[in-house]
C-alpha cells in the first residue's frame, strides 16, 4: 500500500476557501492542525480568498436580544437600464443571537447602551447578566464565529458614550470612553486582548457631547460632536488608535459620517422629498492639509420616504449604500446600491430575519456594518482572545475575575483644568 502526503502548502490552500466556522473547527484536528491555521501566512491568505469576502452585517435588536445575519456586499450587475431601481430578492444568512441564555444588551434609548464595530468584532457598553448588576458590563463578539469575551465594567455618571478602535500596526483593538460634558466622569480607554486589562484616563482638549456613533478607518475613530448646548456647532473628533491622539475637523453643519474606500466621509442631506434624496458628499483626501473631494448626487427610488433610509457605507466596488433603519414583518425590508460612476440604483430586497428574529408587529432597530474591505478585517488574529462562547465560562469570568469590578470616578475635588 502506497501512502500519498498531501503537501502542507495545498492543505492550508484547500482551508484557506472555507467559511470562517469551519477553519475555526479544523483547529481540534491535531496539534499540527492547530499550528498550521495559527500562523500568521495562513491568517493572511484566509483573508484575501473569496470566502473572506467582504460583507454587510445586520444586527437587529429588540427587547434585548441582537440577531445578527449577514450579506455579500456585491450581490449581482446591474442593469443597464437607468430608468428606474431594479429589484432584487435575496436572503440573508444568519450567523447568532446574542446574547445567549437570558442575558440581555440593553436598548438604544437606555443610558447603559452604546455599541460599535471594527475590522469584524462587535462591541456592546453594557450587557445585562443579573438583576442585581444595574450598569452590566462591555462585552465584545466575534459575528462570524459566536465567540464574545467581557471587558471590565466602568462606572459612569451619565450616558455612556464609547467607541471601538483597531490600530492595523500594533493589531490590537481599543474601546474609548467618552465622558458627558457636564459632569465629573473622566475620558477613559482600555487596550483589549493584551493580558491584563484596565481602563487609563486620557484627555481631550475640546469639550463636547457625542452626537453620533462612532466608526473606525485604517487605526483612526471619527465621531460627530457638538461644542455647545444647542447642537448648532458640530465637531469631528478623530482619535488615533495606535498613538491616542486627538484631531477635529470643523464641518459646516450637521452631517453623517460614512467609511468611503477607506477615506472618511461627510454626507449632507440637503432635501428629502418623496421619492428623491438630494446629498453632497464630502471625502477627506488629506487629514494634514484638509483637502476634500466633493460631490452632489440626487438618488430616487419611490421606497424611500415611506421606509426613511440613510447611508450606512460603501462596498468594496465604490457604491454607496443605503438601508432602512427599522425592521418590521408586516413590511419588507430594503437596502439600495447606488453606483456613481454609473447613476445606476439598485433595489434589493432583503427575507429571512423573521425566521430567525421573531415575527414581530412592532418595530425593531436594525444597525448596518460595512466591512473595511480595502483592508480586510483581522479578527483571525483575535479568535484566541474571544474563546468564552458558553455561559458558565462566561459567569465564572465576570464574577470571579479580579479586573472585572466597576471602577469608580476619581473625586470630584479634582479641579476642572486637570479633567479637559
């Protein structure tokens, strides 16, 4: 009998191709198994292959509990007609719910909650895990494969406002607290997945109050900030991940913020009208010298008013997309992908949350995540960091673990000038 060894080379080939679950089981084959898909040749080629495909996330949360399905960003061509939206039906796959066995993430309109994504992890302010923990406690997870881990638990005063970073040099992700303007918490960041972890004071020169959520763009987070009490004078702060510095970009006025081929992007909504949205887009070509390409689009499509939609980012190819922001069963839900080079719109229509979610009557919040896909994301190198997926594991972590206890606000004697 003749015994054939199949080249290491073409192993690691043949596993590169397959969804991110299965590499992540072939793991427990053997030692040697676990060292080849551990190396960092073989994370990298994972991510460049078409079954890493870049994707678009939807987390859909009511009463707690987030649904998390997902898409290819390029679903079909286009037509060449350009007339009218073409439509498109497709379903999406649906990946876990979250969290598992009766805990919950608290809602959007709660204090506790804040929530953000970066280079394929999720991050959530506070997660509910018994009565008797009021605040809950940050959580991170990992969409594709269902792992989540906790981070400490931070006091705070008033709403919680953080953001989650990736620094794509030193490949670790940070979390960045954000206190309210007008009280004696302090801005506080924690390194994640690097042994010990702990939340460090940091200060920013500019006061303001977090107006958006946060999105994260080669190693820098960007949110939008208002400087007075009125909301009419508006900031972009942008916070280095890797060195924790901050910059601010003025804009004229209100905008949202967009990842647009990995430049950030300023969209302005100058009219809404009943089938027609009207936008200027502005995309920061140079941070140092403030140089920005601009643009004006007017997109129509007669789904949009009465299912009010808004830009959620851009795929890989350039085209810019929109999706609504509620989910009901009683209508369908949509996403539009508008190609500028092209003029051309293209409706899609999205089935399969509510056999997951829940056929519910009443609405429920679903939050879009475009995947960074000039980078692609590097959660692989992470997965070691996300392995409590069972809820014992997960208890005997927030109860007994020494870093995992609220840490207080330092004494409000502490003067004005040393908290900004």
């Amino acid at each position: 009998m003749v015994s054939v060894s199949i080249p290491e080379e073409l192993i690691l080939e043949i596993l590169s191709r397959l969804p991110a679950k299965s590499a992540t089981r072939f793991h427990s084959v053997s030692k040697l198994w676990a060292s080849m898909l551990s190396r960092p040749y073989f994370k990298e080629l994972f991510l460049t292959r078409s079954s890493a495909q870049p994707l678009l996330l939807f987390a859909i949360e009511k009463n707690g509990l987030w649904s998390i399905f997902s898409l290819p960003q390029h679903l079909s061509p286009y037509e060449k007609s350009k007339s009218s939206s073409t439509s498109l039906v497709v379903t999406a796959e649906f990946h876990m719910k979250f969290p598992p066995d009766g805990m919950l993430i608290y809602p959007p309109s709660d204090r506790r909650f804040s929530c953000g994504y970066a280079s394929g992890l999720i991050y959530f302010h506070g997660m509910w895990i018994k009565e008797e923990d009021y605040e809950g406690v940050p959580v991170i997870c990992n969409p594709k494969t269902g792992r989540y881990a906790t981070v400490p638990a931070l006091a705070r005063y008033r709403k919680a406002y953080s953001f989650f970073g990736f620094d794509p040099i030193g490949k670790v992700y940070k979390v960045l607290f954000m206190a309210y303007p007008y009280c004696y918490d302090r801005h506080k960041i924690l390194t994640f997945g690097t042994g010990e972890m702990r939340w460090r004071k940091i200060k920013c020169s500019v006061r303001h109050e977090n107006v958006s959520e946060g999105i994260c763009i080669n190693g820098v987070v960007y949110y939008l900030g208002d400087t007075s009490e009125k909301m009419t004078d508006f900031v972009v702060v942008c916070f280095d991940v890797r060195s924790e510095k901050f910059n601010f970009i003025y804009p004229e006025s209100y905008c949202e913020l967009i990842n647009y081929n990995g430049k950030l992007g300023l969209v302005y909504y100058d009219d809404y009208a009943d089938d027609a949205i009207e936008l200027r887009l502005w995309v920061l070509e140079d941070e140092e010298k403030q140089e920005w390409s601009k643009y004006a689009y007017t997109l129509r499509d007669d789904k949009f008013l009465p299912h009010y939609v808004s830009i959620v980012g851009v795929t890989v190819t350039g085209e810019i997309v929109l999706s609504m922001a509620d989910y009901t069963s009683k209508q369908p839900f949509y996403v539009f992908y508008f190609n500028p080079e092209r003029n051309t719109l293209q409706r899609v229509e999205i089935q399969g949350f509510g056999e997951y979610h829940g056929a519910f009557d009443q609405r429920s919040s679903v939050h879009v995540f475009v995947d960074d896909c000039s980078r692609f994301y590097r959660f692989a190198d992470h997965v070691e960091c996300l392995n409590v997926n069972e809820l014992k594991l997960l208890k005997s972590k927030i109860y007994d673990g020494p870093n995992l206890k609220p840490e207080k606000s330092e004494s409000e004697s502490e003067s004005e000038e040393d908290f900004w």
